[in-house]
C-alpha cells in the first residue's frame, strides 16, 4: 500500500474511532475538554461549552475606564455595609463607591453608592434599567420626563425601586450619609449598541413605562401574591413572602416587576432555619444580598462538583454564582434566611434563550457537608 493511501486509511480509521467515542461516555468526555482547550472555551457540562468573550464592547469600556472608576472583581463582598468604598468623582461632588464587575457576567453589572449627609449624585438619564435597594440612611430621589415637573419619593434603609428608563433622576441623601446598592443591565446593553454616548445622551421618552405623573411611586401593599407589579417596595427584609415549596421543603419567596422593566427582576427568597434551597442554575446574571440568617452557599460547573466554590455568608454578604454553575444556598442557622437577589431573567426569555435547571436530588457531599456544618 502506497505512503498517500496509507495516511488516508489511517485519518479515515481515526475518524470513525472519534465518532464512535462520542458514543461513549468516557470519551465523548474527553473530546469535549481537548475541544475546550483547543477553542479556549469553558466547559459547562460534558456535552455543553460556552464560548468566553475576550474582547466585547463592554469589556473594551472596562478596560477604558480602570483607574478613573473603582473597579472591584471576584464573586463576593462579605460585607456591603461595610466594605470601604472610594472616591467616584464622576457620580457627582463627594461620592464614594465601588464598581462591581463580578464572575464574567456581560448582562448586569453592580455599583455600591455612597452618598454624603446633605449630598447627592449627579443627574442622569440611560439606556439600561436600574434597580436601586437602600443599605443604609435615607433620603429622596428626584425624577422626571423632560416635558414634566420633577416627582420627588422618599427612601430608607431596606426599599427597593428601580429607575424607568431613560427618565431623569438625581439620588439624594438626607441629613446622615446614604449607601445604595444598584444593579444594571448596562454590560448587555452596552454590547448591543456599542456607544456609550448614544446610550446616556439619546432624548426619547418611554412614556409607556412611565408618563411622568404622581403616585407612580407609591408602595403597593399586596400579601397574597407571589409576583405582582410595583414601583417601590417599602422594607424589604420583613416584606411578606409566600410558601414557594418548588425550591425546598418550607421556603418562600415573592417576586416584584418594576418600573416596565424588560430585562431586570427582582425577588427575596427565605429559607426556615436549618434547611437548604435545592440545588439549580440558569443563564441570567444574579446579584445575592443576604439580609438575614448565616449559612453558606456552593456553586460549581456541571458535572465538577470538586471544583466547587464555597461562600460563608450573612447578614450584608453580596455574592455572584458564576453563570451556567449550579449553586445551592444552604441555612446552617436558627433563623429563616432571607436574601435579595436581582438578576435578568427576562432578557433571557425575551430573546428565547431562557435556561434554567434544577436538582431534584441532591448531592450527596452537599448533604454531608450541610450535616457537618448544622451538628458543629
């Protein structure tokens, strides 16, 4: 047999053992890692990869803006109330804060917001939705549509509200300093239109989100549902939740649609003390604030349970589960549990892509090591 014939029937040989060994586990296995690595992608599960970007608009900004905003990356912050926060001129005269560009995350990004005694933030008009909890003092926000007199609504520690869309607004603090956490959909909407300018300087108005008139503001007082509609939720941290047993024996959760938003949600979940949340993952981006109990909680890709992440947290914890990774919250206390999370599952189903899954059984090292912790 000829040299040419013989490479042939060896690649044609090769060929069809490749493709047979995508029938079996093991192999079908290893293909997929050789093909990440070749690719330079992540593997989400043995048959799933996920392509990471490298060089989207929103992280040719990032890059832009490093050392004139306070960039602060990872996947946790033990303590919001009192992370220390730096100097963020461009918010407005003596505004602190900290930039939050958690895990790879290009849909939400997060800012923490300090605002002085007295002082208040630049105003502002954008593109992307904007939801705003209150971590401590009070104050007022000032908003309008431009061919409206301003609305003015007043916050505390523990609201909740999300700013309407391209409407004007300005965040003010009372007589003691305010700390806001707020989350954005600015990274997605940033590797949509790719200018930045366009999206803080375009004038439409969506009125049909918001026309600009009073009580549009006013808290909702619902306690019987499990969503509902509202613009601003008065103390979350004792809001009323309901019985939510899809994610564990005993927890409950409510969930808020806000301010005509197409992209951020926002909903608590609490579990009873010393249980746990079953285990699950989805495709949108999340921000979780504890605001009550202590526990922990494990995130890990598909299929890579040793490679899994593990978070302590308690009251002010603000963490990111990595996307596609399975996460599961876990309360070792004798407290209910109660966190915040916002997050952008609406994007996702909006366009189709909406993923979500969930762990009827659980792993069995999560049991053990849940034991562990509740018996110390």
């Amino acid at each position: 047999m000829s040299t040419p014939i013989r490479v042939v029937a060896i690649v044609f040989v090769l060929l069809l053992l490749g493709f047979a060994a995508l029938h079996t586990g093991l192999a079908r296995h290893a293909f997929f890692w050789l093909f990440a690595w070749v690719k330079g992608v992540d593997v989400v599960s043995p048959t799933v990869v996920r392509e990471l970007p490298e060089d989207s608009p929103y992280q040719q900004w990032l890059e832009r803006v490093r050392g004139e905003v306070p960039v602060r990356e990872g996947l946790v912050i033990e303590n919001v109330h009192e992370v220390a926060l730096e100097p963020w001129p461009q918010l407005g005269e003596g505004i602190t804060g900290l930039y939050l560009h958690f895990a790879d995350y290009q849909m939400t990004d997060g800012r923490i917001v300090g605002i002085p005694a007295g002082g208040h933030t630049i105003e502002q008009r954008h593109l992307y939705e904007k939801a705003v909890y209150v971590l401590q003092g009070s104050g007022y926000s000032l908003i309008r549509q431009d061919d409206t007199a301003p609305r003015r609504f007043d916050w505390k520690a523990g609201d909740l509200f999300s700013i309407p869309l391209n409407a004007s607004h300005r965040l003010h603090a009372g007589p003691q300093a305010a700390r806001l956490l707020l989350v954005t959909d600015f990274p997605l909407m940033l590797n949509l239109f790719d200018d930045e300018a366009f999206m803080t300087g375009n004038p439409y108005l969506f009125t049909g989100r918001w026309d600009g008139g009073p009580g549009f503001f006013d808290a909702v007082d619902n306690t019987e549902d499990l969503a509902f509609t509202t613009q601003f939720v008065d103390d979350v941290p004792t809001t009323v939740t309901q019985p939510f047993d899809y994610r564990g024996k005993g927890n409950r959760s409510v969930r808020w649609e806000m301010a005509g938003n197409t992209a951020l949600s926002m909903h608590v979940s609490e579990m009873p003390p010393r249980m746990y949340k079953k285990a699950h993952r989805h495709a949108g981006d999340a921000f979780i604030l504890l605001l009550s109990g202590e526990g922990f909680s494990l995130a890990w890709p598909e299929g890579a349970y040793h490679q899994r992440v593990r978070i302590d947290w308690r009251r002010g914890t603000l963490f990111v589960p990595p996307t596609f990774w399975y996460h599961q919250h876990l309360n070792t206390g004798a407290e209910p549990a109660r966190y915040l999370a916002i997050n952008a599952p609406s994007a996702v189903r909006n366009m189709g892509l909406r993923f979500i899954d969930q762990l009827e059984v659980d792993i069995e090292e999560i049991r053990e090591e849940w034991a562990k912790a509740v018996d110390r």
